[in-house]
C-alpha cells in the first residue's frame, strides 16, 4: 500500500508533494522521497524511517521545481535505505512505484549483460534503466515508457519524471490503483483521491492495464493495447472521507480490488524477492524442535488456520490443530509444555480469540499472532506478532485481511518446512516463486468481475446454496458460503466434497446451486466425481476451477467460473477472490448493506 502523489503545475511542489504522502500515511512506510524538476534538472531528496526525515532534508535544501514525484515505499526489494529510497534515477529517468516486477531478475541480467550498472537493490531501477536506456536510443518519453510497459510482468503503478523535459509526467497502472487529478493549469497523479484532495476534487480512476501521459493542461489515456482511450471525470468526495472508495461503489468491493496491491506488500515483508527465500528472522518463529502447532481464530480467520492446517503437515510435517476461539478453552485442551499457540485476528480485539490466547498462556504456550493492527490488544499480549498489511478495512465482511492472513501463514509454512528439514532449498525457491506470481494473477481474477457478476444473477432467486471443496480448498468453500450469506442473506453452507453424500446431498434439487471449488490438482477427479453426483440428481453446477474447458468434465454445468492456472500451493490466494465477487454481486443486486450488513460488526468485542 505505498502512496505515489505526482505533479505537473506552475508553482513549487514539494510542500505540495508532501502534503499528499502525508495524507497516504495510513497505507504505512519505511522510507520516503521526492523529486522535482527546477529549469529543466532533475533533483531528489530522499530519507529512510517517517516523513519527518524527509521534511528535514527539504527544508535544509529546498527543491523549489513546480513539477515532481513523490513516494512512501515499504520496503521489499533491499532494505529500506536511503540508497533503495524512490524516487529510483537512472539516466534521464526517474520513477516511483507500487508493487512488485515479477521478472526484474531477467531485465536485470539483460541491462547487465549491456553494460548497465544497477545503483540499488530495489525491482524498480530495472524499470528505470529501460526507460532510460530506450530515450538514449531515441525515444521520447512516451515512446519509451510505451516500449517498456508490456515487458513488466507483476502488479504496479509507476509515474515518471524526465530531466529536461518540463511538459511530461507518465503515469501507469496494472493491478494497483492510480487515479489523475485536474486544476487550474495544473496535472495530478496520486494513488488515490484523498492524496490528491487539497489539490482538487476532479478525478479520473485509471482502469487495468492503463497509462497516461500529462502535459500542464491536458492529458492522453491509452490502454494495455496502446490505444487512446476516454475516461471519464468524476466528482470525489474525499475531502469528507478517511479513506477513499476511489471509483468503486462500496468498501468492500474496492478492497477486493485492493488485493493484488496489499498481498504483495505482506509477502514482500516475509520473503527475499531476489533470492526467491523466506525471511526467517523476520517470522520470529522457531519451528526446528516445535512438536505441535495450536491454531486459534473466529469467522473469516478460522478458515485462514483451517487453509494453514494443510500448508503446515504437507510441507513442514508439522501437526496442527485448529480450533474456533469461541469453543477452544471449553474443551480444556491438554497443551504441550513450552508449545506454540497462534491466533489470528484482523482488529485483534476479538474477545473470544483474546479469551483463548489467554488460556494458552496460563498452560505455558508462547504466544504468536497475526493481526492487521499491531496496537491491538492481542498483538501487545503476544510473544510475537507476524504483522498483515492488509491497510484499514472499512467493509464488515473481510476480504483483503484474510488474504493477507493466508499470504502470511504460507510464509510461515514455508519458513516452518525449511527449519525442519522438509524443505529443500529449490523446493523452497520454486514455492516463493509461485507465491511471488499471486498478486498478478489476482489482478486477472478481478478483471472478470463482471462475468462473475453474470454468474451472480442466475443464483440470487436461490433459497439455499451448497458450496463444495476437498482438502485445502475445503476452506475456501467454508469460506464462500460464510461470503454470502453474511452480506446477500442467502442461506448457503459449504461442506467438503466427499461429506456430500454423508447428508447433505438430501438438499439437492434442481432449485439449489451447487458451487464446487474444483482446481485441477490431485484431488480434481475425486471432486469430479461428486458433481456427477450432484447432476444426476439435477442440481444446478457451478464449477470454480482453472479447467481450460468446459469439455472433459464429464457433466453440463449451470456456469462456469475460471481461475488462471497456477501451482496447487497458492489456489487457496486464487479461489478466495471468486468466491468473494460472487457474494459481492449477489449482495449489490439484491439490494443489501454490503459493508455494514445487519446484526454484524467489524470487531466482535462481546463473548
């Protein structure tokens, strides 16, 4: 969730600049920078830790350009230095960014290969360098940036600066938000509206995979195909707002959309991304001689442990048991001595959860937690806290905080099967890599929103809805069903595939929609198996799953739901986000609260 804020105008823009990175700092940072052009040159300054460090090195030499960049990065790609700061330079070329470039190692080895000399750590110089490398080739700025988009393959945002050129600032955007202002002679970049509020209350949201150039008075939108394109202006309230809903209709389904952007902030704090490994000192945990895992948590998060459950025995030989807060201390649970005990919260103010780490404490567990808020109660009750970086989550039903929870407990288990020896040191490399690729494949997910919206029409009339799914997408049909009837009030429960026959195939008609979380892994042909039994007993079929084609599974299906093809570790990051649209638009159309549905809360702080 870093913040970009960029300026193209007729007065000086670092005191604006900063105002609009202040005004971000609620996505979080670990260093933070500015650039600006003064007659033409290109000028940075730049500082590590909070926004006051960088106000210190303004103010003790001013840049005073009226056009410029600015950035609050989390560090992911080297440490956050000054050296790794952005705005990152090479050439005639600076450049902020959001996200992460999945192939910066082979850019990186090609621009070496040339003669290219890398000044930092980071993915972003790769982009830079063949900005860069294209105008000292001939290319204008736009011809160059046009040139180098479609060679970046991740999820990000960029906006670029040019020394010498004082009438262009580029800006990009492929699975993280961007959106453009407008004011009197003057242009605006910002990664959302609120950034940009004190500068104007006229935006456009740039949509997947577009870019624009801006001049002082106008501006060109061209698609991920290079043509121009319109967008259209809208009205922003962020003035009034905390946060900003950028151009989505509610909370909840612009936090959906954020999940390319926050997945790949939470794992980049847990993995090298050059070296493809897991950060072990940064997960505090010390799996080596553990002989149990004691794994607590309420709703959404429960399931985020259930999914866990089969990363950690699969990978680490670990065993896992997984309880729901509520219920755990009732049973009186003998506990091993100096054991572990993880709980899982999004506020981390959940009084059962809080009840039940407090059980595990009085019978000698460490304690570790995963929380999105790390001032909460139960991370200051914690022996070690594994922070999410989900950002603040307006909407009640959770989205992007339980991917994020998912992203960081496959982390663990990554870290958790090397310590143990389970792991070999490719084995590990080749699991990151997968993990490394989840916020692009996200990011095409939410592209078919509206397909999935599609999808929702035709089960809205439903009075009962099954969801379906075998070991670790079991989870994600829990987890779907909960979706839905928490925001539409449908009645939906979800069961693993192979319990159907064990009752609940007595619901099956053919006015109850059956959704089966079904990617092609070992377990497709089992999972196949049970929808033949849902079809002959004329339940409707609705199929999740990567299958290139409907043909070869051996049933007609009522609507087909595609998910990009990917290793079996990160399904469950993959098929949470359908489920989650699907009871989005389902919500939407039957007319629902969708971010504060009745009889919920967002912190359950009540036994």
């Amino acid at each position: 969730m870093c913040g970009i804020v960029g300026i193209i105008g007729n007065k000086p823009a670092a005191p604006r600049l900063l105002e609009g990175l202040k005004r971000l700092e609620y996505r979080g940072y670990d260093s933070a920078g500015i650039a600006t052009l003064e007659n033409g040159h290109l000028d940075r300054r730049r500082a590590s830790g909070k926004l006051f460090n960088l106000e210190a090195a303004q103010e003790a030499d001013p840049l005073n350009g009226p056009i410029g960049i600015g950035h609050t990065r989390w560090a992911s790609h080297g440490a956050p230095t000054v050296k790794n700061a952005h705005p990152i330079a090479a050439g005639t070329v600076a450049v902020v960014h959001n996200g992460i470039i999945e192939n910066f190692l082979d850019l990186k080895s090609e621009l070496e290969g040339h003669g290219k000399i890398f000044d930092t750590d980071t993915d972003t110089e790769v982009v830079a360098q063949l900005v860069a490398r294209e105008i000292e080739n001939g290319a204008t700025p736009k011809q160059a940036v046009g040139t180098v988009l479609p060679r970046l393959e991740g999820a990000f945002a960029l906006v670029f600066l040019f020394d010498g050129d004082t009438q262009t600032l580029i800006g990009a955007r492929k699975g993280s938000p961007l959106a453009l202002g407008k004011g009197e002679g003057e242009m605006y970049l910002g990664s959302d509206a609120i950034a940009l509020a004190p500068l104007t209350s006229q935006v456009i949201y740039l949509e997947e995979g577009d870019w624009v150039v801006l001049s002082h008075t106008g501006h060109e939108i061209f698609d991920l195909t290079g043509a121009p394109v319109q967008r259209p202006w809208q009205q922003t309230s962020a003035y009034a707002l905390l946060i900003d809903k950028g151009n989505h209709r509610n909370f909840m389904v612009k936090e959906i959309f954020d999940q390319p952007e926050v997945i790949g902030h939470t794992f980049a704090n847990y993995i090298d991304l050059a070296s493809r490994t897991v950060k072990q000192d940064a997960l505090k945990v010390e799996f080596a001689n553990l002989e149990r895992l004691t794994v607590c948590a309420c709703g959404t998060a429960f399931y985020a442990g259930m999914a866990a459950k089969y990363w950690f025995e699969k990978y680490a030989r670990l065993p896992v048991d997984v309880d729901i807060a509520s219920e755990f201390r009732y049973r009186e649970a003998p506990l091993d001595k100096n054991g572990l005990a993880l709980f899982i919260s999004q506020s981390g103010e959940t009084a059962d959860t809080l009840a039940a780490l407090q059980y595990c404490r009085d019978n000698g567990q460490k304690i570790a937690s995963i929380v999105n808020v790390q001032e909460s109660t139960i991370a200051r009750d914690s022996d070690m806290i594994i922070p999410t970086f989900a950002g603040p989550e307006v909407g009640v039903a959770s989205t992007k905080a339980f991917t994020c929870q998912l992203t960081v407990l496959a982390c663990l288990a990554i870290a958790a099967g090397r310590a143990r020896g389970h792991l070999t040191s490719a084995q590990e490399i080749a699991l990151v890599s997968s993990l490394i690729g989840v916020p692009r494949h996200v990011a095409d997910i939410t592209n078919r929103s509206d397909e999935i919206e599609g999808v929702a029409k035709r089960i809205i009339t439903a009075r009962d809805i099954l969801f379906l799914g075998r070991g670790i997408n079991y989870p994600i049909a829990l987890e779907g069903a909960l979706k839905l009837k928490e925001i539409s009030y449908i009645h939906a429960e979800g069961y693993a595939a192979g319990e159907l026959k064990h009752g609940p195939i007595a619901l099956v008609d053919d006015n109850v929609p059956v959704i089966i979380v079904a990617p092609r892994d070992n377990l497709f042909e089992k999972t196949v198996s049970n929808m033949q039994e849902v079809a002959a007993r004329g339940g409707q079929i609705i199929m999740i799953t990567d299958a290139d084609e409907r043909e070869g599974i051996g049933t007609e299906l009522f609507d087909l739901i595609h998910v990009p093809k990917a290793d079996a570790f990160i399904n469950p990051l993959l098929y949470a986000i359908p489920v989650q649209l699907l009871a989005y638009h389902a919500a939407v159309l039957l007319g629902t609260d969708v971010d504060q549905p009745r009889n919920l809360a967002k912190s359950v702080t009540i036994e």
